[in-house]
C-alpha cells in the first residue's frame, strides 16, 4: 500500500492489465506513467526519470471478525459496482473463486527470470527494507515465533504476529527486548505484548504503545507479505531469516 501523494498532488491510480516479473504495473490517470506496484517506482512514461518514488505505507492482511472487534465502526466498499457481478468477488478459499486455482498451484502463474530455490516459490513471506537492506521473514517461522527480536540495516525491530503469519506486523524496538503476547480480549486493540523488564506494550495499528505511559511509542515500520518468488524478484540481494 503506498501513499499517492507526490510534491502536494495526489495522483488516481488505475490497473493497467500488464505484468512484470509476475507482477501487477499500474498506472497514474494523469501523466498515464506505468508504475510497477511492487516497489512503487515508474517504469515506463514521462516520470520515469524523476526520481519520484510512492511512500510506502504498513499493511495488514487480517480476518474481517479480527478487524471488526478492534476497528468497529469500519465501513466497507459495496461488492455491487455496477461492473462485475458479485459472485466474482467470493473469497479466495471458495471454488467458484478465480483466484482459487492459482492459489494452489505451486508456481507462479507468469514467467519470472530472477528466482531462488532457497525457499518454495510460493511460500509467503513478510518483506521488510530498512537502510537499504532486505529481508524476507518466512510466515511459517512467524507462526511458530510470536515475538521475534531483530536489528535489520543497522536498527532494532520486533515483529510481531498475534495470530496467523499473515496478520504479523513489524515495529521500531529502539534497545528493548520483548519476551511474549498475551490476550485482553477481541481484536489487535486486545494485544498486549511484555518485555523482558516485565512493562507491558499494547499493540496498535500505527505502533506499540506503552501501557503505563503512552507518550512512550514504538513505530511501525513498513513490511508486506509477499509470495517469495514476487519478493526475490525485486530484492535479489534480500536476506532470509533463519538462513546464513
């Protein structure tokens, strides 16, 4: 998810119908520049060499009832567009998904020249930048490691995943250690996650927040979960975690 404002203007984005590396280009409706929507930079048209770049912003993919306990008044785009019909937008797990075949296929559906045998090409993982350096958390460690303490361009960072690899979510630790998450209640609000002094941080959206003083706040820091064969196409230079 990326910040569509550029030197005060905000720019209209549309799918363009092409792919890169496997990967979706989109397009700005004003200069009809071709951006790649991995990385947010222009590709092809007259911002190419502007030295523009989208600001990209955390994302979270989470269940509707874990997103809806934390964030209740929450509104929701209306599947009846005029354009598809709704049958078109049932979820990925369903049959009649268009989507539910390729997210059981074992490779990617397009060519992609740059790839990596040292994780399965589909396995998903959470991609994080920091200082220019690269590193993909594969979700299934995530799954079995809560709280992971991390230094990653230089700069300590915790991720955390309260409930499926896919909800993980990184944050700035600024020299603390965290230990583990414990549960006070319904939705991400209800995370508490404790470090090693015992203090106790409740985890928001934006950042980690220190219960006893919330004047105290950890960032987060962008991340998104990605297929590993999208994520090693970009970042050939990416580390693994867990791997030398």
């Amino acid at each position: 998810m990326y910040s569509t404002k550029i030197n005060g203007e905000v720019l209209e984005f549309g799918t363009s119908g092409l792919l890169y590396r496997s990967n979706k280009l989109m397009y700005d409706r004003g200069t009809e520049t071709l951006w790649r929507q991995f990385t947010g930079e222009p590709v092809v048209g007259p911002l190419v060499e502007s030295g523009i770049k989208l600001e990209l912003l955390p994302v979270l993919l989470t269940t509707w009832g874990d997103w809806l306990a934390t964030h209740p008044d929450t509104t929701v785009l209306d599947i009846d567009t005029g354009l598809y019909p709704a049958e078109l937008y049932v979820p990925e797990w369903d049959p009649r998904s268009i989507y539910y075949g390729v997210r059981r296929q074992p490779e990617s559906s397009f060519p992609v020249w740059d790839k990596s045998d040292r994780l399965p090409e589909k396995s998903e993982v959470l991609g994080l930048i920091v200082n220019g350096e690269a590193r993909a958390y594969p979700v299934e460690t995530l799954q079995q490691q809560p709280v992971l303490n991390d230094t990653l361009g230089g700069r300590g960072l915790v991720v955390i995943t309260p409930g499926e690899g896919a909800g993980a979510r990184a944050f700035q630790r600024d020299g603390q250690e965290f230990a583990k998450v414990r549960f006070a209640g319904d939705g991400a609000a209800s995370v508490i996650v404790v470090d090693q002094g015992g203090d106790e941080w409740r985890l928001e959206e934006d950042a980690l927040v220190k219960v006893s003083d919330p004047a105290q706040r950890l960032d987060r820091l962008p991340s998104h979960v990605s297929y590993w064969f999208g994520w090693y196409a970009f970042h050939t230079a990416t580390e693994i975690y867990g791997q030398n």
